[in-house]
C-alpha cells in the first residue's frame, strides 16, 4: 500500500485527492494547503485524512511514500526537490517545473535518490488520446505531415504565467506523446490584452527537420469554448474534438496522392485525391486522471518509470521555455 | 451602358460572366480564353456574345469599355498594363499582383490614364462581411483586440502559388477592409507536403503597433473545411463561421473587464467576467459577386474610385509579399 | 430547520441527498434503502446520517419532519400515503403516482392532513426552462402555436414501465408548466422491440381545443442522444436543445403573417415571412435540483403550496395514464 | 433520340428542363406554361425550344415523344391521361395524383397503351438514399426496428394543399423504396395556423404487421431546417441528415442485444449494450433529378419499367390519401 500526501487543495487538487482516495494499491493519508478554508473543505470530503499548513511536514510525514504537488509553477521545484531529498516518491502538475535547468536538477537528483518522478500530463491517459497513438501506431494514417491544434475559451486569466503555459502545456504534451520524431526549433507570437502582464493570446509553432510541423493556437480571451486539433497524414487524417461529445476522433479516409511523371519535354506532378469514408472509433472513457493515478501507484509498486516521466516533463518544459524567449525575441525561431 | 469583356473563363470566369450578364448599366460583349473547349462553353451560355482565344484583341475591341481580368496571378500585370493603357476600366481578380512592384505601377498608371482600376476582393462585399464591418462602425465590439482566422480544406493544389496566396488572401481583404489601423509588419510559418513545390500549409501572423494581433492559419490538406473568424473586441466578440448556412455571425456579449485598484501595500489587478446573451444578426444575402459587378460598374459611371480600388489591391499584396519573404527568412518579420 | 428523510438510494437518490445536504434550512438526517450496498454507499457519502433498510421505520423517526421518495413508481402511493398520514411532508420523484386515481387521493389526504405534498417535476426548475416561460409571460413569442418536442438515445430499459412513463414525463412536465390552455385529449402510438414487455419507442399528441398542439417522440432505442423542443408562437420561434453546451435557448424572430385580401372577384390570403435576428439568452445555470430542494423546503417553512404541488403532479400521470390508454386502443384519442 | 415536352416551368420545371437537357439519348424539344414570363424565361435559357402556352398542343406535337409533368397536383391526372392516350411516355412529378383512383386509373391505362409511366420521387435516387438501401440490403441494420423522419422549415405555405402531401411526400417514397414491408394502416394528426385553409404542422404514423414503427413530422412553421430520419436496426442504427454537408449517412454500430433467461424462480431478460464505433460511408454526390432523367429516357429505351413506377406513385398515394382521412377522423388509424 502507497500512502500519499497531496500538496495543494485548490482547483486541481480535488481532483488528485478524489482518484487517489479510489485507487487500488494507494491510500491518501495527508493533504497540506496554506489555506484554512481548504484545509476545511479536504477534511469534509476525507474524513480521516491528516490535513496541515505545511507542506514540508506533510513531506516529512512517516505515513507519506509519496507525494503530489499541484501547486503554484514556482514552487513546483522546491517541493518536489524537497520530497526526493527525503527519499519519497513524486507526482508533480503540469507545467514540471518554471525551467528547463530546474526539470533537468529534478531528473538527476531523482535518479540519484532512486525514487520515481512523475509529471501529470493528464491527456497522455485520456483515452481518444490514447486512440489516436494506436491508429498512428498500426500505420493508419501513413507518414505524419502536419499536427494543428486550438484550444481557445473565455478563461480563467492567470497572474503567474501566460496562456502558454497555462494552455499549450496541455498540447505540447499531446504532441510529445503521439510525434517520435524531435522537434528542432520553436517560435511563438501573442499579445498582451488589458494591461495584464501575461500574454493571453499566442500562436506557437514547433519546427521538425521533416518537414513536420505542429502549430498551436491558445486564447484566453475567445468567446467560444474551441477544443480541436487536426492531425494530417500521408494515408488519412483526423479531427480530435474534445468538445464533442459523443464522436470526439474522426478519422478520414481522405488524402492527397503525389506522383511525378517524366514525360518527353518535362516532369509533369500528377496529384490525385481520395475522398473516402469517414469513421469514429470507439475508446476508454474512463477518467485520464483515474489512469494517472493508477500509474503512478504502479510505477512505484514495479520500481518502473512512469509513462509520463520527469524526460516528458523536461521535454514539454524545453517547449515552454523556448516559446517564451521566441515571444520576447520578436517570434524569432529558436533552436531546442 | 458600360460593355465588358471578360479575359478568363475556367474556374472563376463564368460567374464574373453570369453576374456581369445580369448587372444593370453593363453589357457583356466578348469573352477570351486560350482553350476552345472554354470558348465553347462560354458561347453556349452567353449566346451573342464574341468569344475570341486572343486576350490582346478582346482589350483592342471598340465594344469593350471595361475588362475585366481572371487569369493566371502572373498575367494580371501585363494584361491590366495593356488595359488600362489603351483607356479601359479593368476589375482584376484577387490576389491583384505578382508583387508590390507591379500593384504600384498598376495604380500609377490608372491614375494617368484616369480609368476605374479595381480588385476583386470579393468577401468586402459579402454580407456577414459588411454586418460585421456595421457592427464595428457602431461601436459594439468596443476597441478591437485580435483577429484569428481559419480557412482549411482538402483543396485544389495550385502549381503556380502557395497556400498562402491562394487561401489566405481573401481573410487578408477582409482584414483590410474591417480594421482601420495599419500592419506594421508580417511573419509567416509553413511547410511543403508531397514534394510540391509550394507551401500547402501555412500561418501568418500581421502585427500592428496597438497590440492588435491578427492570425491567419491556412490548409489546402485538411480533412474537414473550416472557414472560421474570430474577432474580439473590449465589449463583445464574434464569430464568423462561413460554412453555418444559417447563423454565420454570432456575437457574443463576452468579455473581461480588467481594472487597477492601489490598495495598502500593492496594486492589484481585478478581472471580472461577462457572460452574456448570444446574438446572431440578420444580412443581406445577396450574391457577393453580384455587388463586386455592380460597384465596377458604378464606379466606371460616378467616375469614383471602387470601394476595393487598387489602393486595396496593393495593401493585400504587400502582406502576401512579405508572408513570402518571411516564410523564406525562417518566420522572421518582415516590417511593412 | 426541517429534518429530511430520503427513501430510496439507487439512481436519482444520491443526487436529491447531495442537494438536501447543502441546502440552507434543511438537514439530511436519515436515508432508507432496502440494499445493503446502497445503504453503504449512503453511511460514506453521508457520514453521521441514519441509513435504515425499513422505509416506515424512516418514516416513522422522530427526526424525519418532511420525506422525499425515490423508489420505484408502484411504491409512490403506498409510501407517500404513509408519510403524509404521519403527518410528514412529502416529496416524490416524477412519475408522481402510477395512476390517476392514486394521485388525487394522494392530494386529498395532504390537504385533510394539512401537509406540503410536492413532485419532482425538475425541469420546471431548469433554467433554460424557467427562461422560456419569462419569455412567454412578456408575450415575445405571441400566440402559442405549437410545441414540438424529441427526447431519445439509446436508453436504460425499464423494466416497470414504458418509453413514456420514463422520458416523455419529462417533457409533459415542462408542457404542464410553460402552457396555461389545459389538453382536451391524448393519443399515443408505440412499438415494443425486442420481445420486452413495454414499448421502447412512443409518440405521444397532445391536443387542445386552441388548435395548439404539442407532440412529443420518446425513444430508448436511438443512436443518437438529441433533446430538442420546438415551441413556436405568432411573433417568434424558439428551440431549447438541451444538448448544446452553450445555447441552450435560441429565440428566432421569424414567422409568417398571414393576412386577408377581399379583392374585386375573391378573398386572397396573403403571406408574407419575417426572418430576423437569432438570439440566444443567457439564463440561470445553477443545478435545478438545488431549486426543488430549496422549494420544497421554503414550501414547508412558510406553509404554502410549492410550485409543482401534487395537482401539478396528478395533471401530469392524467396525460400518462391517456397515453397509455391510448396504446391499447389503436392510437385513438383519449378525452381528458 | 427521345424527344422529350416538358408541362409546367414554375418552381421544378426549370430544374427538369436543365436535367433532360444534358442527359444522353434526351432532346428538351419543347415546354409549355400558361404564364408568359415563365415561357420567356424558358426560351432565355433553352433556345431553339419550342414553348407554347398550351399543355395539350405540347403533347399533340410530333416532336414529344414523352412529356414530363410539373403542374399543380389536380392537373396531373388528367394531363397524363391525355398523354398516354396519345401514346406518350410520361414522367409526372411527385405527388403521382391527387387520389388513389387517379393514380390506379393512370397505371391502368398506360398498361393498356403500353407506354412508360414513371412519378418523380427525386429522393429515390439520391446518392445518400441508395447507400442506406445498400447497407440494408447487405444485412449491416440486422431486422428494422423503426423509422423516423423529420422534415420541418419555415417554409413556403402551398394554397393547394397540406404539408402532408408537400413534404411527407419525400419521405414517405424514401419509407416505400427503403422498406420492403408493405403498411397497413396510416393515423396522422395535424394542426391549422393562422387561419389557413390546410394543415401546415402534421404528424403521420404508419403501421406494419411485423412491429415495425414509421413516423413522420412534417412542418411549414418551424423556425430551423431539419431534414433528419432515423432508422434502427437489431444490429445497427444510422442517422440520415441531409442537411450535413459532409457526412450525411451516419451508420452507428450501437444496439441492444435482449436474452431471456429461465432461472430458478422466474424467467429474467438479460439486456445488454453495444456502443461500438460510427462510421459514416461516402456515397454517390451527383444530382439525384440527372438519375432521374437518364432513368426515364432508359426505361422507354429499353421498353422495360423504371424504377420509381406507377406501383410506387399509387402505394404513396395511397399513404396520402390515409392521411388525410385519418386527419379528418380525429387520427383515428385507417386501414391501407
């Protein structure tokens, strides 16, 4: 049995608390939020489980193998690097960390403590998520050509970080999970609206010696609630629409086909077009996060890496880091 | 009654023949094209009409007041030349030029010529287009703050240009024509698929010195059309959504209200929300292309510059310029 | 402050004692459910809440002051009826009884016993719903003409009633309280699939002596999940999907005026249609259980009648018990 | 060569006259219309055809091997008549008559003469329509559950008729080529707005043997367009929309697969769930009414019947004429 303590009941951590309360093989001992009104709320809903202010006792607890942060970004490292100093286990929320040096620090000391390390990249376990990599993996789709993605709302403005972070991360670790290949290069526009300090509109894009290219459109400050990436390929295409609710992968059997012909006097390019069937496959609906607990549980219980391990997480944040120097250099591209 | 010859009748030309047939003050005399089974076509749909394969003779003809262009891009220059320097009005079809260069000297020598030198930027005349543009006039989106829009399909690859100014020069007039404030410069990211040879996927972003951001993503291999706007404002936003057959305005009485209170020991910035009613107005229907034929033919009678003159022509250009060059230059702006 | 006991724990239940739970006035004092598993469930949702397996025994409890039913329909009357002659009052889930005959005694012995008898009608609590009816009270609908209305997906067979006992009540609630005209008559038409006992899929016309007509299409056995009414009047149409995340309401301002012309030889009809704006207002979005737990406890505090009393409830299984009426006779119309 | 009369170039006729114009082994030789702006219009359109302002001169020309029909319902019967007795193939436009006896006595005498009598039930050859025949035909739905269709707009009321024999029309001739069954019996009920002589909102059942369910809701006053049948099968269900421009054929692979089984005590139905993947199937795009015309000129080429014969325009007749007198009957069922 792995006890957990959970650090941080405020938006998220209910949720981490609720699916780790029900899943096998873990126990959720303690919960530590700086605020009263939260600490109150967690004791109502885990009655039984030791709720304190401080976060470093709940690390220090003997009944806590394992802790979740779902904190403010800047104090992702501090705890996390606090818990693995004393030997326990971590889950940290997305964003990983504020930086790539502190993902890269996070990942060695982890290593040296021998204590699994694990971001929360949640939609990596949603299940038409999961779909699509198996449709990439049987060949589906042919060679992957262009990933696009929009995730757009009236949102919650954030006063620690820009819509990037806040937003893209969700995607980045899409993409990262479905794309093999590395991307080389990054470069982001936005704009900041309303005198706040953050950007709350931007467009990244990510750069792949392919030819490949992903380009991801986030948007605080849109009227309609927009979900939706398209994923092109060389055999089919498809439309991933989290909004949907019943049909959200439809894959297409529509394509392009290339050729070149060399006739007498020149090399003549024959394109031709498949417009063929359409068809929405059926995936997991369970709870992403009732799998990312089970994951993390399991990685620790098989002394395994987690699916989604501190190398995701310092992935995803290299992205992150290089949109934002990209945002502060004129959209300049700048090489990963 | 003003008679017009039309160069061009493949994929656009037989509804500019259509609608200028229908145009009151304007009669449809002769209409040019290099193919005999287009020739053909046209004489069956226009009986009466002279159809000649010499674009030259068609401009020379004395039952030729205004010619109006729908050629390949690289003949809009010599064609609208040789127009307007043997005294005819010409309407050319969008994107206007080649190049800036060639936009520049088109309108110099309308200006010495004193004919009517117009561009087809036929979404200016689109009903949803013009409600919108009320819309602004009248205040209620309040200060404009983004634009973002997308226009994607599994579409005709053209061998002589890109995706860019294929696709995204129509939501580049309608740029135009909505905001009165000036680009300062443009960036452009895109990737060639298949071996083509030009970009089949590509997003634009122009920038403007206010904060303003307008975004323009563009996709000739997507499995799904979307041909979706954005536009938000301080006081409301909006949707466009062109493949709506009913409601393809939607304004949305959304928005944050962001305001500075100075309290004892710091600023602090307040955010509220506003959710409000949905509005979809009402607009007039009528074929945009109709109004297009009808303002050419207004204008060439008042002896006014078109609402879409050559000055519009050259705008449209210049930004589809310098997409190129940034797309040439690693997305880098390139200022106006 | 009322104490509430909540007799049945299976589906709906858990939702009405979260909802009794957090409301002000009111404290949720015992659950009764013959089910061990459920009676479990209840203790760890509810910890300090009596769970008892005896539905009278609930009844009966000194601290049980008003009790709410969830149970099976053919165990409405015999649990209500003991409750109110307790002197409890009483709550119960939609259908309001099995029977006509069964719902007016239930009224009678509530109103000799002098206690607050309520259903769950908890559309009439609906936001969306409650909307509508504030825009037919301000007469911007004009005259009601139609109501039109589909509730189908593939369903939860019941096993103790038919499509329309279990869907369409719904709907003939909202009927019940968005129309003041009272049905002259009912017929029904259904099919039974699949050798199960009830029908599966129903069409249920309501009529009245107006002209207005209301329809209503029940079905368990559809691919689709749709819940769309149409509700049109003389100024303007509306339709409520219930599906739509965003919209639930829209408001056309369209409709077809018709006039009459006596002209020299005969009277003409003139017709002319208006096709206005679409508008979507925004409305309540707070649970509509919350709302009927709150009624029902306000109705109880300050002795009046609650919105959907039991005469409400008794107008409601009168349509259901023609409705069925109807299905054993061929469709044919049922006077009220 | 099949030269071919056209009678009647109001709202359709244009659309046939432009069908049987480009259709191989047709000649458009000659179209009548009593109004002149109409016959004008035509000989814009199609010069060198004869147009004459008198049906039956039309059908007495040498030149009118078979004469098509578009004239208001009462006028077919006796317009066909007069051409079969001359011994011209005829195409009558849908409804096939106003009454049953019109349409027997029709299908009488062009069995006596020989000649090819065909209805235009357009639907029939409808890409779409004929992919769900094909999929049934196949076996894909297993054994027909039901069917229901919605065809409703705000729509151009017909002074000569209900909105039965208006848009049920489609429907019921898609019902008759779809289904093999034959009815039973037809209930319908309906409403008369605004004072107008015929029902503009109506609801037709109609009745098999087998259990089997068809439901019609037809509707001039609604404020959306909906063009939506659904039909359920034991094995799967498909969602037909025809105003989807995409995907209009949705074939879902969801069901209820129903057991019984005899345990100790009592016999238990075991329900169980399918809720596999959609697919939506590409289909025919072309025009349906050019089907129609090269199926007319084929079936006098080849002297065989077509396939939407003077059988299939005398069983949906005969659905009508049911309608109407169940309408008159108070929905009362009538026996086919």
């Amino acid at each position: 049995m792995i006890n957990v303590g959970l650090i941080g009941y405020g938006y998220w951590g209910p949720n981490l608390a609720r699916n780790f309360a029900e899943t096998d093989g873990a126990r959720l001992s303690a919960i530590a939020d700086g605020r009263a009104d939260r600490r109150d709320a967690a004791a109502r809903r885990h009655p039984g489980i030791a709720a304190c202010d401080d976060a470093l006792a709940l690390i220090d607890r003997a009944d806590v193998d394992a802790v979740v942060i779902a904190t403010p970004l800047d104090t992702h490292f501090p705890l996390a690097k606090a818990a693995i100093e004393r030997g326990k286990h971590v889950l940290v929320e997305k964003p990983f960390a504020a930086s790539k040096a502190e993902a890269e620090s996070l990942a060695t000391i982890a290593e040296q403590r021998d204590v699994r390390l694990m971001v929360d990249h949640t939609f990596v376990y949603n299940g038409a998520v999961r779909r699509i990599r198996a449709l990439i993996d049987r060949g589906e789709l042919g060679e992957l050509l262009y990933l696009d993605s929009v995730r757009v709302n009236l949102g919650l403005l954030q006063h620690d970080s820009n819509v990037i972070w806040d937003l893209a991360v969700h995607d980045l670790s899409i993409m990262d999970y479905l794309i093999d290949a590395r991307p080389v290069a990054v470069s982001a526009d936005g704009t900041t609206i309303g005198g706040l300090g953050h950007e709350n509109v931007a467009y990244v894009t990510v750069h792949f010696d392919s030819g490949f290219l992903a380009h991801f459109h986030v948007n605080w400050l849109a009227p309609v609630k927009i979900r939706q990436m398209l994923l092109g390929g060389s055999q089919r295409m498809l439309v991933y629409d989290d909004t949907d609710p019943s049909e959200k992968v439809r894959v297409y059997d529509k394509g392009v086909d290339v050729g070149v012909k060399d006739g007498e006097t020149r090399r003549q390019i024959l394109v031709s077009y498949r417009t063929g069937d359409m068809h929405a496959p059926t995936f997991d609906r369970r709870e992403a996060l009732s799998l990312v607990a089970h994951e993390f549980v399991e990685a620790i219980a098989q002394r395994r890496k987690p699916l989604t391990d501190a190398a995701a997480g310092l992935r995803v944040v290299s992205l992150l880091e290089a949109a934002n120097q990209s945002l502060k250099a004129q959209g300049r591209r700048i090489s990963l």
